[in-house]
C-alpha cells in the first residue's frame, strides 16, 4: 500500500497472483513455507537475470495470505507477467518434482491496471477481484464485488488515516526530517544488520555552529534556518544514508551503512564545506561540527558509537568549530586528546 501511495507502481503494470497449492498425502508433506521459500528464491534470480546497466527491472512482492503471493509489475505488460509467472511455476513444478510430487504447485491469475487504479482505493478493489472464486451464481459473484469494493474503501481510508498518524509521530514538526523516535529504530535495524553481517557502518553527529544568531531575531527565524540547515545536508547524502534530527536545537544525526571511518570522514568533510560555501552569502554564515564514529573500530554496541560519535562532536566545538572530528583508536585513556580532528580537505 506505501508503494501505491506514493506512486511507486508507475502508470500502469500488471499484477500476478500466486496461489501456492497445499500437498499433504500421507507419505508426502510439503510446508506451504517450504514452497514459498522456494519461490522466492526463484525471484531473486529473476531479478536478477533481467537487471542491466541500462535499466533496472522494477518488481514489488506480496504476501498477503498464508498461500497466496502477489507480485506488482510496474510498467510492465500481462504477456511479460505471464512469462515471469510462468517461470515460478515451472520452478515450482520442478521442486514438487524432486520432493515425490506431481504438480501443479501454483495457479496464476495475471491482470493489468492503468492510471484510473492508481488510486489506492482503486487498486485494492482491482486486487480484491482476484480472490473472487470465478465459478459462482451471477448474484452472488455482485454481492461479493460489493462487499469487497466497500471493504478496499475501508481499507485504503483505514491504512491513510494510521500512515499520517505515523508520520506525524515520527516527523520533526520543524525541518520535517524525521525525527528522534524514528531514528532510533532505523539505527537499531541498521546497526543490527551491519552487526550481524560484520559490515562497516559509522554515524554522523552534526551539530550547528552560532546559529543563536537567528533565533536572536526570531523563533520563526530560528526554525527557518534549521529546515534549510536540514535541506543542505539531505542534499548530498547516498543512497541508503539515514538523515534525522536528534533531540533539539539544530542537532542532527546522519546513518551511514557500509561506509567505514574512511568513507565516513569523506561524507562529513564534505556536508562541513558545502554548508560553509551555501550559507557565505546568507545573513549569518554558519558552519557544522562534526563528530564520527564506526563500527567496529569504535565499539561494537550501538550506545558506544552514539557517545563517542557525540563527544567527538563536543572535541570539535572545543577546538574551534567547523571541524570533522573523529573517534580515536584507543579508550583505554581517558584524555583530551581521545579524538584527534583530521586536516580539513580543500
């Protein structure tokens, strides 16, 4: 549903529903999730296979019964759905093969939409058709469609409704970022995978320099420069980089999965000299303080990476500001010199 929202289905596509058939003789017992594993497996090589340089194969999968899979085709043909179907069901059929079965493991229903079902409402009732048994009385096939077109609307008004009520609670009411709370759950899930993958992961802790000059003037102008403080340092993250505000003031966090000390110096030396070169020309010039910390040179618990990225941010206020700070190699000392600021790149 956040991908018909948000219009990630593009203006038109197909959608293939996959019904996953239950085998459950005396001698033989195949899991439905023994099945669907398998599907998806067979998906990803799909992907895969019809990815290139020049062009990326878009495909949204579903689950949305124990035994039933969708998959939305964006811009794509039902005859290239089919095809697509049709090799899941051939792998399918191979695997209930290789377990003692004869299939047919899947059943396919493919239809298309266009623009008019871009709407969620819209598209659920068009999905919501595709669980209709096709053999049934001409009265009884009506009332149903009623019944789920009045459910689809409920549905899409129910799931509107909790997505704004969410992004109210987890939204910065100010640069609109996302906020505290939210952050802390994208750094646990992120942290967590990095962890368990042994991958480099480092976070920014980014801090304004003398922007009391705006609040001064105003609240108004105060919260006028933290959203576009907020604006310049989204501008210039990767792909799959995590930017919130932290907990106040013009304070903000920046999550950066699979980039080591390196990496991450790279991308705070480089939001520090494009906030100071953007803003020469605004009323009060301002800079950043950055402080950097990584995984796993710098802890291995996400608590240790918060505090020494947020003291390595303090190292850089106190040796004058607008300065990228890293987490030394060495806690065994506790010294002032713990967190050694790197030269600035020209």
């Amino acid at each position: 549903m956040k991908a018909v929202k948000e219009g990630g289905i593009g203006n038109e596509g197909a959608i293939a529903v996959l019904k996953m058939n239950k085998f459950t003789l005396p001698q033989h017992r195949l899991p439905l999730e023994e099945q669907l594993k398998h599907l998806e497996e067979k998906l990803v090589d799909i992907v895969k296979e019809l990815n290139t340089d020049e062009k990326e194969f878009r495909l949204i999968p579903v689950r949305v019964t124990p035994d039933r899979l969708v998959l939305i085709l964006p811009e794509t043909t039902t005859g290239f759905a089919e095809v697509i179907s049709g090799r899941m069901q051939c792998a399918c059929d191979q695997h209930l093969l290789e377990n003692g079965l004869q299939g047919p493991g899947v059943t396919v229903e493919v239809t298309a939409y266009s623009k008019k079902d871009k709407q969620l409402t819209a598209f659920l009732r068009l999905l919501f058709r595709q669980f209709l048994p096709r053999k049934s009385a001409p009265n009884r096939w009506g009332e149903a469609q009623r019944l789920l077109s009045d459910l689809a609307h409920h549905v899409a008004e129910g799931y509107l409704l909790l997505d704004q009520a969410q992004n109210l609670a987890l939204s910065d009411d100010v640069s609109g970022l996302p906020n505290h709370r939210a952050a802390q759950t994208v750094l646990g899930e992120k942290f967590e995978h990095s962890s368990r993958e042994q991958a480099p992961f480092s976070i920014l802790f980014i801090d304004g320099d003398n922007l009391r000059q705006y609040n001064n003037i105003s609240y108004q102008k105060g919260n006028s420069m933290i959203k576009n403080l907020g604006e310049i340092l989204a501008s210039q993250l990767r792909r799959g980089d995590f930017l919130a505000r932290w907990f106040s003031g013009d304070e903000f966090l920046i999550v950066l999965p699979g980039a080591d000390r390196s990496e991450a110096f790279q991308v705070g030396e480089r939001l520090r000299v494009l906030v100071e070169t953007t803003t020469k020309s605004w009323l009060f010039p301002i800079t950043i303080s950055v402080g950097m910390a990584s995984f796993p040179e710098d802890g291995n618990t996400l608590e240790d990476l918060l505090r020494k990225a947020e003291e390595a941010n303090a190292l850089a206020k106190r040796a004058g500001k607008n300065l990228v700070c890293e987490a030394g190699g060495v806690y065994e000392k506790v010294t002032s010199s713990m967190y050694q600021p790197r030269t600035k790149c020209t």
